[in-house]
C-alpha cells in the first residue's frame, strides 16, 4: 500500500499598480518561467503561531538599499461544524457569509469566461483578498460599486473583517499548510493614509515597501512572488509602466495529503478520456471508492477529503449532452454551496484523471460587465490611499493559475494581478467516471466555500 499524497499547492498573487491618470498601458506580463535571482527583499510572513500580532517581523536578510519597508504587518446528509473564535462566540454565520460571497464571486465570474475548449481554473479567494486591499482605497462611486459586487450586505468593515478571519483560520489549520502573504510598492516616497495602512496592516497583513521603480524593482518584486509560493510562480511582472504608482499584491499557497491511502492496483495507466472536441486522449486514471456523493444541477459528483477533513477536492460531471460551461452557467454560489452541503455518505465509485493545466487571463472586462466600471476609467476616486485623489485608476486584473493532479496529490497555483494606473464497477452502485469534460473545486468543508474551481475540457 503506497500513502496517496495530496500536495494541493494553491498559490495566488494579486498585483495592483497604482497609476496616474494616462494614455499609457502597463505592460505587465506573467510567467511561470525559471528564475534564479538572489532574494532582494525582507520576506514578511505570518507565523502561524502569531496570527493574532498587528505587525508580523521581518523572517528574511537581505533587503535591497532601494528598497524602504514603511509598514509591515488565516437522513445521510454530512454534516458541517461550525467554530469558534478565542473570544468564545460562534463564527459559523461570518464564514458563511463569507462563503456565499465567494462562491457568487466565483460563479459570476466563470459565467463572463469563456469556459469552452480551454481549460479554466481561478481562486476566487485570490481576487478578493488583492481587490479587497484595493478597495480600502476606494471612494465614492468607485467603491459603491465594488462593494456592491465583493461585499454584497456586509459593510466594508464586516468584509474585512472577514478576510482577517479567513486567514487566521488558514493558517492556523493544523492537518494542511497554508501561506497568505499580502504586500504593497509604492512608487516614490508617497506616504499611504493611516486608516488605509492601518487596515492593511490589521486585516490583511500586508507588507508595505517604497522605492523608486526600476528594473530591480522588479526583480524584488518578483522574488517576493517567489518566496511567497515555495517557488511555483517565478515572476508576476516583466516590467512596469513609467506612471506607476503603486502595485499590490497578494499571495496565497495551500499544501495536504489526501485523508486515505492507495493501493498501486488503484492506478491505471493507459485509461481514456474524450476531450472537448471529441479527441480520445490516453490517460493515468485513479480509481477508488468514497462515501461522498454529490448532485448538483445537471451533474453527479464525489468528494475527495485532505488529511485532517478541513478542505475537499470536488469533481462534477455534466450529464451526458451538457458541456462543463453549460452546467456553470446554470448554477449559482448558492446552488454550488448548497449541493456541497447536501452531499451524503452514499458509497460512489470514482476515477478521475491525472491532468496538469495552466490557464491566464484578464478578468477586467468581466469585472466591467459585473458593475465595477468606474475603478477603470479616470473618473475613478482612489483617494484612499494617499489621502488625496491622485487620478488613479484600474487597467487590467491579471489572473493565471497552474495545477497538477496525480497519483502523488495535487499542486495547483494561482496570479491574480490588478493592474491600476496612475476497472469493472457495480453498476447498481453509483459511479462518477471522469473520462470526459468535468468542472472540480478546492473547497472549505465547513461551509462549502471553494477557494479555487476550474473546468477540465482536455488532459492533453
């Protein structure tokens, strides 16, 4: 018997460069290519021992001259258990709230993706934490409406709240490793306002650093980048625009081992798939049985636990005519969470592939087509973040991901960058076969929340 690993890698950077008012595109581009640069910077993390401090110290040598740190701060049905805070009250109804978001944040920005063909994978925890910093420095009508699509009914500070939470209860999760690293570059020796440092520093813990933007800040840059996600995304920017101002950025990495083990007679090595456009692609399946079955809309699915019970990997399959896409354009957050919820300890025998995959793209227009237009354009009011409105806006949100899923476990990796300028089987048993198109999540088993979801159209 061969112990089954479940590395589920998740890392997420969120990059926002603050701009002036100005015709000019940022030229910002992601990668996953090597890099063997020295650390330039001071490496701020949480512990997860001290996830309560304000001000996290700094755990690397090394940092640049140029570079000045100015602030530094997780009937069958399963039932799920709600928690408790140290203060002793319940924070069942927080996470929740949270969850809904998430999930209706995920599910609203798959909807404007195109989901065909390709294959698809996003973090929507990644987005909000890197766009919910960046949103403290909003105003007006700008944060009206990004409030009204990351927030829904909680206050600004309900949500920020609830981002502190979230990564103090990562952190301090016991039976798999989580890292949230948040950080902010400014161009010059602009001073952040108090209150937008302050919340920073409070609820996203997020490290502050000033210098004069040039190619080794960039470098510097990029190695926080890489120091942040054990080295899976070596770079996030190739350069930056000349009226860059300031640039956020958000990193987010989850490791685990599957709860069970596998025998090697559970691997199969030359099993089928039929991809998307009909091409028969051979592939390593994994078969097993679980007591997690799943319904969700015009899909049968499983759930597939890490070690400890805290997180999930679910996997569900259209029904036969339905494509990945049609299915996640017919669901919501809701109905995503509640089909989670509902899933019982029915016995369902399973395969699914081994399958790495990368996917990019600029979630700005889908942004757009959700309400928030006004962060883009020069009417936007950013003036929270110095304290004054200095013409800055929003040009593009970059999101790539990365995942591996194999008989060892799971990596998957995720850059979200917002850019502102200025076998035989019983058949009387249920059975999830994923040997075609198939949309998967990695998700909190408390609520239901998926912290990343994707769709599966190729293995290829």
């Amino acid at each position: 018997m061969r112990k089954k690993l479940a590395e589920a890698l998740v890392l997420a950077s969120v990059i926002t460069v603050i701009s002036g008012c100005s015709d000019t595109t940022a030229d910002i581009t992601d990668n996953y290519s090597e890099s063997n640069e020295e650390s330039s910077i001071e490496e701020n993390s949480i512990e997860e021992n001290s996830v309560e401090e304000n001000v996290t110290e700094s755990s690397d040598e090394g940092t640049s001259n140029n570079i000045d740190e100015v602030f530094s701060d997780e009937d069958g049905t399963i039932d799920n258990q709600s928690e408790v805070s140290e203060e002793g009250d319940t924070t069942m109804n927080a996470n929740t709230d949270l969850s809904k978001v998430t999930a209706d944040v995920a599910f609203n920005l798959l909807h404007n993706v195109d989901l065909e063909e390709q294959n698809v994978l996003i973090s929507p925890s990644s987005i909000m934490l890197a766009l919910g910093m960046t949103m403290n420095g909003a105003k007006g009508q700008t944060l009206d409406e990004m409030q009204n699509f990351f927030c829904k009914d909680m206050s600004l500070d309900d949500y920020n709240q609830a981002m502190y939470e979230e990564i103090t209860r990562l952190k301090s999760s016991e039976s798999c490793t989580w890292n949230v690293a948040d950080s902010i570059w400014i161009n010059g020796d602009m001073e952040l306002s108090e209150d937008f440092a302050g919340t920073v520093s409070d609820k996203y813990y997020g490290d502050v650093f000033s210098s004069l933007f040039d190619n080794s800040t960039v470098s510097e840059m990029n190695q926080w980048v890489n120091n942040n996600t054990s080295g899976m995304i070596k770079k996030i920017v190739e350069s930056l625009p000349a009226d860059s101002q300031m640039i956020l950025l958000n990193a987010l990495s989850f490791e685990g081992k599957w709860e069970e083990s596998y025998s090697d007679i559970d691997i199969y090595e030359d099993d089928e798939f039929t991809a998307f456009d009909g091409t028969v692609q051979s592939v390593t399946m994994i078969h097993d049985s679980v007591n997690s079955y799943v319904e969700c809309g015009n899909s049968i699915g499983f759930t597939l636990d890490y070690e400890g019970g805290d997180y999930a990997f679910m996997a569900l399959l259209p029904f036969d005519g339905i494509t990945p896409s049609e299915l996640i354009n017919e669901l919501s957050g809701e109905d995503f969470i509640n089909a989670f919820n509902s899933r019982t300890d029915e016995k369902v025998n399973i395969r699914f592939p081994e399958f790495t995959n990368e996917y990019d793209t600029d979630i700005s227009e889908a942004l757009k087509k959700l309400g928030i237009e006004t962060a883009f354009t020069t009417d936007a009011d950013f003036s929270g973040f110095f304290g004054s409105n200095e013409g800055l806006f929003i040009d593009s949100v970059l999101h790539k991901t990365h995942i591996e899923v194999d008989r060892e476990g799971t990596r998957a990796a995720a850059v979200t960058g917002a850019v502102v300028l200025g076998t035989a089987l019983d058949m009387e048993e249920k059975c999830v076969i994923l040997n075609r198109p198939f949309v998967y999540a990695i998700v909190d088993n408390t609520s239901g929340m998926p912290i990343f979801i994707g769709v599966v159209n190729s293995v290829d």
